[in-house]
C-alpha cells in the first residue's frame, strides 16, 4: 500500500512545483506623507480640519482602508500620501508607527510633513504666524508637584524625570524620548523657501492682537522658526507659558526656542526615529510646521481660566486662517520636492547660504 501511495506524492509535489506563484504585489513608492491631526467631519465637502484643504487641493482621492490607525489614508497619483493621527501623543505615535510597518508602502525615500495648528506664544509670533520646528520637545515626560505645593523659591512644580528640582544640572542623558532633533539643514531649506508665502488673517484675529499693548503679537502673521513643545496636556495661560520657554531652553541645552505648543509631535517623531532604525523610513527627511490658532499667553485683563474657556477645538480666534496657513506654507514644500523629484528621491535639500 506505502509503494502505491510513493508516486502518488511525488506527482502532487511535481504538480504544486510547476503551479505558476502568485504574482506579489510591489510596495506602492511614497514620495510624500503628508502629517494632520485631526478633521472635524467628513474628509470633505464640510467644514474643514487639518487634513480637509489636503484631501481636496491636492486630489487625495485613492483611499487605502487603515483599521490599523485613526483614520483610512488618502493618496494622490503623484505619490503624496495623506495620514490622519488622531489628537494625542499616543494616538500619534500609534498611528505613525502603524503606518511605517504597512508593507503595502515603500516610504524609503518619502518626506513627511507634519502640518497642523498649535497654540503660539505671543512674545514670537502673532495669530495665524507658521512656524517650522528644528527641536521637538516632549512635555509629558517628568515630575510634578501641584503648584498649591511647591517650595517658595521653586518656580513650577515640573520637575525632569529623575531629579529632584526644576531644571536641575547636569541633565539627564538616558533613555527617555524627552528632546529630538530635526535636521537643520532641510529645516532652513523649507523656512527659506517659504518665508514669503502669502498668509491670511480674519477680523477676528485683528481684533485679538489688538487687546496685546506691543511687541511682534501685533504683526499680521508671518513664517519663523521656532520650536515646538508637544503636551497631550493642553495648558494655557502666563505661568505654563514661562515653563515652556523654560523646559524647551533646558532640554534643548539652550539652542531651542519655544514658540508652539502642539499636542501630537513627541509621538510622531519618536516613532518615526525608531522606523529610521529600522529602514523604513529617513528620518533626516522629517519637518514639522505649526500655525498658531491660539495664544499660550493670554492678553492683558483675560485670566488663564477666561482664556481656557475659550479654547474650544474650531472655536479659536484664528482657526480658519490658520488651518489655511499651515495648507499654503506645507504645500510649498510638498510642490517644491515632487518638482525637483529627480534630484531630491536621493539628495534632500539644503538652504542655500543666507546673504
């Protein structure tokens, strides 16, 4: 019986060999993702979020199903693939890392452009101002003593993780994600390349700065650098905003300047570092730009909780100007890399020396 049922297997393997495989599907090239928050309804046709001005201008209209993230992704036929995170540090950093790992991407050589609303601190920047972020500092990670608690000649009660006392030297070098670094070098490129782009503002945004007596606060919006604080803690008021400046000063070793705070970048960067170790993405080709919606600081006579209570996510005295600052500063870059593609697919860019 076992010598009749030999040549029996030995046909069926021959005939499994010879059965043609199925084809693999190639990984679809990303040149680039481009990085919203959140959107407020539809992806379009309503009022819009962050991620709306994207899907509709830039013809966002292949939509690849993504249970595995927030929110399905949209694509182009140009190669700009467009990714929701949800609000958070951990939705972010989830939704990134489940990105990164989806073979049905090769995003090798994709740039990813982080583009959003932030609040902005009113000593650098007025309403609806972009800023682009070479310091990514996260907020969340430390120590906290309630304020009501604090030692008299403490300033906050945030502490950094393993010290015993604000800004305590010499920092803590370990293996925390409390500090990242942008490349410089594309940071300035994009800063140069847009620092002309035309903003707009809105009545409403006049009559705010208005309540501020002087200083840049006043300035119809503009493009800067600055670097941005990410909290899924969303602070607000006088004291918060000194800590900021603070905190990003003491992680950065003094090179950083705190100008936006945002809710999502830690995450988004720390998963993008570690799927650069691994191949899967550069993360030399990272940017992030935040358009302010809101003042971290509020304006004369405007207590910390009356400024809070006014913060409510579409209600911002700069909202729609600044989730259209964030599109028209973001898609100068986007239009300047598929432009130059042939060059920039291998070679990133780099400012040119300033004159």
């Amino acid at each position: 019986m076992a010598r009749r049922f030999v040549p029996f297997l030995i046909a069926l393997l021959l005939a499994s060999v010879a059965r043609p495989a199925v084809a693999q599907t190639a990984p679809i090239p990303v040149k680039v993702v481009v990085v919203s928050m959140f959107e407020l309804g539809n992806d379009t046709g309503d009022r819009p979020g962050e991620f709306q001005h994207w899907v509709e201008r830039k013809k966002l209209d292949r939509v690849f199903p993504f249970p595995q993230g927030f929110r399905d992704l949209r694509m182009n036929d140009e190669g700009v693939l467009g990714v929701v995170t949800g609000v958070g540090t951990v939705r972010a950093a989830a939704t990134i890392m489940a990105l990164g790992l989806d073979p049905r991407f090769d995003l090798s050589k994709a740039y990813w452009v982080v583009a959003g609303i932030a609040g902005i601190d009113a000593e650098d920047a007025s309403l609806g101002s972009v800023a682009w972020a070479e310091w990514i500092v996260d907020g969340d990670l430390k120590h906290e003593i309630d304020a009501r608690e604090i030692p008299p000649d403490w300033t906050t009660g945030m502490v950094p993780l393993r010290k015993s006392r604000p800004y305590e030297l010499p920092k803590e070098v370990g293996d925390t994600a409390e500090v990242f670094r942008l490349d410089a070098g594309l940071t300035e490129w994009a800063y140069q390349l847009t620092r002309d782009v035309p903003l707009t503002e809105s009545p409403e945004m006049r009559e705010e700065r208005a309540r501020y007596p002087e200083g840049v606060v006043r300035r119809p919006p503009f493009v800067l650098k600055g670097d941005n604080l990410s909290s899924s803690a969303f602070w607000i008021g006088a004291k918060l905003t000194d800590w900021a400046n603070d905190w990003v000063r003491y992680h950065t070793g003094g090179q950083g300047s705190f100008v936006t705070s945002a809710m999502e970048d830690s995450g988004t960067v720390q998963s993008l570092t570690w799927l650069s170790r691994a191949g899967k993405v550069d993360i030399r080709r990272v940017l992030v730009l935040r358009a302010g919606s809101d003042h971290d600081l509020p304006p004369p006579g405007r207590s910390a909780a009356e400024a809070l209570a006014r913060t409510k996510i579409g209600q911002y005295a700069a909202y729609g100007p600044a989730i259209e600052n964030a599109y028209r500063v973001g898609a100068a870059v986007v239009e300047a890399l598929l432009a130059q593609w042939s060059t920039y697919r291998d070679t990133p860019p780099v400012a040119a020396p300033r004159r």
